[in-house]
C-alpha cells in the first residue's frame, strides 16, 4: 500500500470517527495511535505516542494557556464586565445605533481579557443583548452584532487559538498576538462603520437612548469610565513588559492573571464562590486543550514519518498544475466548509498536520498565514447552516429570536470578515507590520 493511500486513509478515517460524535481528541488520538502500531509495530508506535507526550510537556509556553483562561474567568464572574457595558451604555448611548457600537466595544476588550470567544458569545448575550432588545433596538442587527464581536476573542491577543496555532506551526507566540492586533481592531472598526451606516440610513434600527437614561452626574460619568480603563490597564500591565523584553511569555501571562485576581480583590468582588468558578472552569478548558494538543501531535508524527506534506503538494503543484495562491484560496475555502461543524480547535488540529508545511514549502509566511487561518474560522464559525457560533446564539438568545433570525442576522457581517480577509490577503503588511516593527 502506499503512503499516499496510508494518509488518505487516515485523514478519512478520522472524518468518519468526528461524524459519529466521537470527542475530537479520542478521535483524531485513535486514528494516529492505530495508524503508527499498524506501520511501525510495538515500539516504533509507542514511541511515536511517548514523542509527542514529552513534546508537551516540555512546551514551556504552554503554562501560559491556564493563566490566561484563568485571567479571563475571574474577570467575567467578578463582574467586571457588567461594568463595562453599563460604561459604554452611559457614554455612547446618545449616538444612533450607540449601544451596538458599545457591544463591540465591549468584545474588544473581552477579547483581550480572555482570548477565547466563547466567553464573548456569553457574555454579549448575558448582559448586552436583553438590554438592547428593551430599548428598541432591531433583534437582527443587535444579533448578528453580538456574533461578529464574539468572534474577534480568537483574534485579539492574548488569542488562545493562536497560541495553539503557534504551538502546531512552531512560530512564536508573541509575533502572532502582534500579528492579530491590527487586523482585529481593523475589522472592529469595520464592523463599527457597518453599524454606523446602517442606523443612519435606518434609524429605527438603533434608536438614540432616552434622556433620562443617560443623565447622571458628570463625577459619576467619570467614574463609570474607570470600569473601561481597568481591563486595559490589565492588558497593558501584562503585554508592556513582554514586548519590551522584560518578560517572558509566561511571566507575562501570570502577570496579568495575578493582575486580574488582585482587581477583583480591590473591588471587593473576590468571594469564594467566584475563585472556585474561576478554577473549575480553567482546569477544564486547559486539560481540554492539552488532550486535543496531545493527540494533535501523534498525529502529525505519524503523517510526517509517512511523507504525507510532500505528495500532497506533489498533488497540487505537479498533478494539478495549482499555482501556490490556488492552493492557498482552496484551503481557506475547506476550513470554511468544516467550519459548518467543527470548532476552531478542531479544525486546526485535523488540517495542521497537511497545511501548515503545505504553506511553508509553498513560501508563505506562516506568521501572515496564522492570521488567514484565524479570520477564516471567525467566518466558518458563522456561516449557516452549522456555524458553531449560531447555535450557541441559538442556545442563549431569548424565546422571541428564531433560528432564521439568526441566520438571517449573520449576513452582512460574514460580507465584512470576507472583506478583511480578502484585505489581509493582498496587504500582508496589515498583519506583518507590527510583528515586523516590534522584533526588528
């Protein structure tokens, strides 16, 4: 059999396995572990799985996963970002379509407390969208608001996605956050202009809060404004010092977790029930992504001992006569398919094994590439009709949202991200510039 065959073989396997529901670490785990004892036998197949065991373990920047999900849980149970919508509520209230613009905003900046979207969608949908639905604003447009901001927590550093990604392509974490900042506040931005647009050409769609509801006095206004500072002061206290090469990553990373807790502490929000939440939730999410990590490995070992990166680009550029920007737009465009049922992590650990050397034999840059794949999973997350951010909007949104008002919902902001994309694809400079200016 050949090792061509062999790979196949493998890839569609695990397909299979990922269909019946398996989880996606025992899935893609099986398939490899089966795969190596099959072609090595008892010793070389259980090197390969010990290989790739001691590989994470050794990863010294892994540590940073706990401290960030852990920065970001305190942050959502202590309350701070109640505080931070009711800031955006108050100061940008009177503009039209003003508390849309505020929502993303506030994902903005839950973006980089947390690093995961998950935390946005729940968040958004807690805190800001019954109270955007109570002033009148269009169910549609405030849905699909609180979708696109959500999606932006994979993006903006401190991304947990990216460092996974950095972890798989062996590129440096740090390059990477800088790599997403621009793009992520551009396609912030872009969203904002969106919203702007809209609401002028329709005002009913984001009516101007009442009068009363924004009138308070100014000391109070003020201090409202501090509720948005502090999270970035966190952000800043965390990633001044690594990108002046003051700091490690890690250090880095519990910098801003001990900045977090200590916030909570003096807000007098740090109760016992709030630590153990924090807790629970990160020793789950991290011993989650340790499990798809690991198996992620084994199973790019196994396609790396059969040679699988170099017949499939023999495949493309040989067979198929492909040019490298062809090959590079068909895999955007399949990540975007499997996004119609899988999860970022899962698809980054499927397909990294082929296109991450894929990408780098073709001579593109995999920093620049990180931010590609990372904006195609924020669209493949929202489009129907298994886009795994609708039904997490599905499963939070109130009675009065149907399942085709968020599809419906989701439109114009996927035309938005395809956009950036499509930028970031012809001006590499959006995501290489300020890697490229920081680390000379």
């Amino acid at each position: 059999m050949s090792y061509e065959l062999i790979a196949t073989l493998m890839f569609s396997s695990m397909m299979l396995m990922l269909l019946t529901g398996q989880r996606v670490f025992g899935a893609i785990g099986f398939i490899a572990v089966v795969a190596a004892l099959l072609l090595w036998g008892d010793k070389g197949g259980f090197d390969i799985g010990f290989s790739a065991s001691m590989k994470l373990m050794k990863w010294y920047p892994l540590l940073t996963l706990p401290m960030f999900i852990f920065m970001g849980y305190v942050l959502s149970e202590s309350k701070i970002a109640d505080d931070l919508y009711r800031m955006f509520h108050v100061w940008m209230g009177g503009l039209r379509g003003g508390l849309a613009i505020g929502t993303i905003g506030l994902m903005v900046l839950i973006s980089a407390m947390n690093g995961l979207s998950v935390a946005g969608m729940a968040i958004g949908s807690t805190i800001a969208l019954p109270e955007l639905l109570k002033r009148g604003y269009d169910k549609r447009m405030v849905t699909g608001v609180i979708q696109a901001g959500s999606s932006l927590g994979i993006l903006v550093p401190p991304s947990v996605v990216l460092v996974l990604y950095a972890m798989i392509a062996r590129q440096p974490v740090g390059q990477l956050w800088l790599a997403g900042v621009v793009p992520g506040l551009m396609m912030a931005g872009m969203f904002i202009a969106y919203i702007v647009i809209r609401c002028r050409m329709n005002p009913a769609l984001g009516p101007i809060l009442d009068q009363s509801e924004r009138d308070m006095p100014r000391d109070e206004k003020l201090k409202l404004l501090w509720a948005g500072v502090l999270p970035i002061g966190i952000f800043a206290v965390m990633m001044v010092p690594f990108v002046n090469g003051w700091t490690s990553l890690v250090e880095s990373s519990a910098i801003g977790a001990l900045a977090a807790f200590a916030a909570a502490v003096l807000k007098g929000r740090m109760t016992r029930e709030v630590f153990e939440n924090s807790v629970r939730n990160t020793l789950g999410i991290t011993c989650m992504f340790m499990w798809i990590i690991l198996a992620a490995l084994a199973f790019g070992a196994v396609f790396d001992g059969l040679g699988a990166v170099k017949a499939i680009e023999s495949v493309f550029t040989e067979k198929l006569n492909l040019s490298p920007w062809m090959i590079l737009i068909l895999m955007q465009l399949s990540f975007i398919l499997m996004g119609t049922f899988l999860d970022d992590t899962a698809m980054l650990v499927i397909v990294a094994p082929l296109y991450v050397p894929l990408v780098g034999e073709l001579g593109f840059d995999l920093i620049w590439y990180g931010i590609l794949y990372t904006i195609t999973t924020q669209i493949a997350y929202m489009t129907p009709p298994f886009g795994y951010n609708l039904f997490l909007m599905r499963a939070m949104a109130p009675p009065e949202i149907s399942i085709r008002d968020i599809y419906a919902s989701i439109t114009p902001f996927v035309l938005v991200m395809i956009l950036a994309l499509v930028l970031v694809m012809v001006f590499p400079q959006i995501a290489t510039w300020l890697p490229n200016f920081v680390y000379n």
